[in-house]
C-alpha cells in the first residue's frame, strides 16, 4: 500500500443524510469514554438548541424524521468520531463530506468549531423543517452521464442531477412526476434505479425556500482557512480562494454533490486509507467503485455489529496498514477501573477484576489455518439441547466455501460468577452478552477476532489444531 516505513495518508468521508439508524453510535457512548467526551461535551449546547439530547435522537426512529433533530444529531455523531479516531492516532490528511457531511469535514478541516457547527448546522435542520416536505430522489445504477443530464435537463427546474457518488452511480432529485417519469425512461434503457428515502428532494429546486435563514445562520460564523485539506462537494477540488465561506452554503444546497471527484483529489493527493466517519457505507462503497484496490476502505458504523467490534477491527486493520495506533490512548480510559471495551488481539492489559456480573463463557476454541486468508465469512450457530439450563451453542466461523475458520464451542450465556473465578476471562453483563450472542450470525471472521479479548483474554487465539480450555 505505501513504501516500507512510510506512514500511508488518511481520508476522512462524511456521510450525508439518509447514513443513520436508529441506535447509531449509542453503544460505543456506553463503551467507550474517549467518543463519549466528544458527544457530552456538547450535550448541553445541542439541548439548547433542539430541545433535546442527542442520545435522545442517536435512539428514537421518531426524532429522526425531524430533520431540526437529525441535522445536528448527525453533525455531532461525526465530530465526535473524528475525534476519537484522532485521539487513537488516526488524524485524518485529508477530508471530504457528502451534503450535510460537508459541515463535519469542513469542521474536522478546522473551517469552524464544533460550537459554531452545530449552530449552524441546526439552523439548516430548522430551515428544511419549514419547507413542506416534496420530491423525491432516485439512485440510478449504470447511466451514460451525459445521456443522464439529457434527460433530467429535459424537465427544467422539475428535475436536477442530486449527486455524482462514482462513476455509473449518479443521483437524481425533483418533483414527484418528474422522478416518475424520469425513472420509467431510465428503466427503459436497463439502468438500475432505487428509490431514496429521504425528508426532502435535496439538491434540486425544490429545497431553494431554505436558502435564505441558511444563509443568515452562516453569516453569523466566521469562516477560517482550511487548516486540513478539504476536496469541496461543489468543485470537487481542493478548498482555496476564501471557500468555504458563507455563501457557499446556499450555492451547495441546490448543486450537485460531486463526490466522485472529490475521492479523486484525496486519491490524487495521495491518500490511500479511507475512514467513513458516521454510519453506514455508502461513501466506502461508492469509493471504492472507483478504486484501483490498492487502498484500505473501512465503513462506519453499522447496526448489524457492536460499534466496539467496529472501531477495534478498523484500529487493528489501520495499525496492519501502517499507521501507528495509540492503543495506550485507547485503553487509558479504562486502566483505572481495569475494565475494557475489547482489546485488539494480542495486546497486553491489566488483569480484570473480579466482577459480580453474570460471565460470558466458553469451553474451547480452534483456529483453523489460514484464518487470515479466509476472507469474509459468515458465522452458524448451534443451539445445545439439554444438559444445563443456561442456553449454551457452538458457533463456526465458515469461509465463502463453507470451510471453518474459526470455530467456538460451549459458548454460555448465563453462568454465576464465584470467587475462584476471579482474574479470569473478562465478565459481560447479560445485556451485552445477548447482544453479542445476536450478532454472530453476521460477524466476519476478523470481526469474531476482534471480539475475543472481551471472552477469554488475548490469548485465545490458538495455533491450528490446538485448543484453549
């Protein structure tokens, strides 16, 4: 990926709206103190602003409808990220954002603080609140572009071209019949088109009504020079000659969000290790469409895996990259109470303490060779039948052929802690355990690794054939 030595350049990508889920970012608060600064820090000032805490909209699919409540639930979810994969050692060398993502990267990019962002940013969510919701928007797969701009161009101020997110992956925005018929004709040339669910028809016409309060709300903010580089949704190049300034974010509104070009310039610039800050994949993937496969693409967060799974897998694949990791930053929260939120594998920690909590427990362990070849498997669960009262499965971790890798056996929910017990293997309380339990069927056989210090130590990761009792 880079030359032996050399540390690789990182890029940032914020995701826009549509990226979240509900729960997005609740459990690594829980798990982890550093992102948990970073969000209540600014607890009370989002309050303030909406009412409301951001734990409040992070969890509740009702609160997320409102784009006043989204917007800056959003916004500080991927500040607070940023921070916390800085302070693990992961700064970013560039950055790039998609719509709202825009705002974190630019504030990320030191454009504003966090304080001036979320104002800002909540003053857009309170201007889209006030424009009746109409539109709709189209992901089209496949398109000739310029056949694409055609076509849209055909309805007027109907329709506009929303996004260019990778090449053949074009985004368009407008009017109810304009996206009727648009999507007929673009099915009628065999290009894949998906409805986007989304509050309004962003970037078109139709969202202009909010241009002026945005515009007033950005006055009120003073702008600096980038202190970052940072590839701008409108140009896709980098920021010089004063932008991003004040007006800039009423011309970004109703333009298109030229991603596609903005992954370029971080490419161009050198970068070759890119983090979605926020949930979702959509700007790896659409990253990647475009990538020569030389580069390492890391999601963001997802609801399918435990957010503490999800940062230590990418920190253990960042460090395997070349970037040197702050682990001693990482586990410093945690050395005081000797308790952990997972550890990469191999890594030294203090011993756990003795816990009155109900352990997550199992039996053994193989590790078949070559696990690290064994590219993204899937996870069977077998539930035991009899024998105790406590649920107790086997799970194996099998390749895209069906070959285990991994495989855990007696994994228990439920056992009682006593004291001979103590200095053992970590102890999880039930409601993390089920949650993780859950998980399983679609965890990755690097995800499983990852998640094996919070069972049984760093060292349960055995040679082939060889067991750990």
């Amino acid at each position: 990926m880079t030359a032996a030595g050399t540390r690789p350049r990182t890029g940032f990508l914020f995701p826009g709206q549509s990226s979240e889920y509900v729960g997005m970012g609740v459990e690594l608060h829980r798990a982890h103190p550093l992102f948990r600064a970073g969000i209540d820090r600014h607890a009370e000032q989002f309050r303030r602003l909406t009412g409301v805490r951001p734990l409040d909209v992070f969890a509740d699919p009702a609160a997320q409808t409102r784009a006043e409540l989204l917007q800056p639930a959003v916004f500080l979810l991927q500040v607070a990220l940023a921070e916390f994969w800085t302070s693990c050692g992961v700064p970013p060398d560039a950055v790039v954002g998609h719509s709202l993502g825009e705002y974190a990267a630019a504030c990320v990019a030191g454009v504003f603080g966090v304080e001036e962002g979320l104002e800002l940013v909540s003053a857009r969510g309170r201007a889209f609140a006030a424009v009746p919701g109409a539109g709709r928007m189209l992901a089209v797969g496949g398109p000739d572009p310029a056949e694409l701009e055609y076509l849209v161009g055909a309805h007027g101020g109907a329709a506009s071209v929303a996004a260019y997110n990778a090449p053949e992956r074009i985004v368009v925005s407008g009017t109810d019949t304009a996206m009727g018929e648009l999507a007929a004709a673009f099915e009628r040339r065999g290009w894949l088109t998906i409805p986007l669910e989304t509050t309004h028809a962003f970037h078109s016409t139709l969202v202009a009504p909010a241009v002026p309060a945005l515009l007033a709300a950005a006055g009120r903010v003073r702008h600096r020079t980038p202190a970052v580089p940072l590839a701008l949704n409108l140009t896709g190049g980098w920021a010089a000659g004063g932008e991003p300034g004040a007006e800039y974010w009423g011309r970004q509104l109703t333009s298109p969000v030229r991603f596609a070009a903005g992954v370029r310039t971080l490419r161009d610039g050198g970068c070759t290790v890119f983090v979605e800050v926020g949930s979702g994949r959509t700007l790896t993937t659409a990253g990647r469409a475009q990538s020569d496969g030389g580069e390492l693409w890391l999601a963001g967060l997802s609801p399918r895996t435990p957010d503490s799974a999800t940062v230590l897998e990418h920190l253990t694949r960042l460090e395997e990259a070349g970037i040197p990791v702050d682990w001693v930053r990482y586990h410093a929260p945690f050395r005081a109470t000797g308790r952990t939120a997972g550890d990469r594998p191999g890594a030294d920690r203090p011993a756990p303490a003795p816990s009155t909590e109900l352990p997550f427990r199992f039996e053994r362990i193989v590790i078949h060779e070559p696990a690290s070849a064994a590219g993204s498997g899937v996870a069977a669960v077998r539930h035991r039948v009899g024998g105790t009262a406590r649920e107790v499965v086997d799970v194996s971790v099998v390749d895209d052929a069906g070959r285990p890798v991994v495989e855990v056996f007696g994994l228990e929910l439920g056992a009682r802690t006593g004291a001979e017990e103590a200095g053992g293997p970590d102890r999880c309380s039930p409601q993390e355990a089920e949650r993780l339990l859950a998980s399983l069927d679609t965890l990755t056989e690097d995800q499983l690794h990852a998640l094996l210090p919070l069972w049984a130590g760093p060292d349960a990761s055995t040679p082939v054939g060889s067991t750990e009792e």
